[in-house]
C-alpha cells in the first residue's frame, strides 16, 4: 500500500480519530472521578512519597 493511496490516507484518519475519542473517553472519566472526590470530601490531603525508592526490595534493611 502507497501511503499516498486514498484508502490510507482515509484508514489513517479514522484511526487518529477513533484514537482521539479514545482519550476524550479517559480523559473524561478521569474528571468525573476527581470531581466527585472534590465535591465529597471535606478535606483533601496530598502526600509526596520518594517514588525513586519504591520500586526497589527492601531486602537488607533493618
């Protein structure tokens, strides 16, 4: 296939756009729940965690 053809380019298109709506979907649904959490909870409390060492084994520490 050309990537020239007009069937690609079409094939092209639909993808990026089904891709598109794919995101709106998630980003969506991602709102949806953070909205609900401000909207019920009284407080909200942020914690930062050291992500760099929660990926290692805890094997020697004592």
């Amino acid at each position: 296939m050309n990537k020239r053809e007009p069937e690609r380019i079409a094939a092209v298109k639909r993808l990026a756009r089904s891709k598109e709506r794919e995101a709106n979907a998630r980003r969506d649904e991602a709102h949806k729940v953070a909205r609900n959490i401000v909207n019920n909870a009284d407080v909200i409390g942020l914690e930062a965690l050291r992500l760099r060492n929660r990926g290692r084994r805890f094997c020697c520490v004592w």
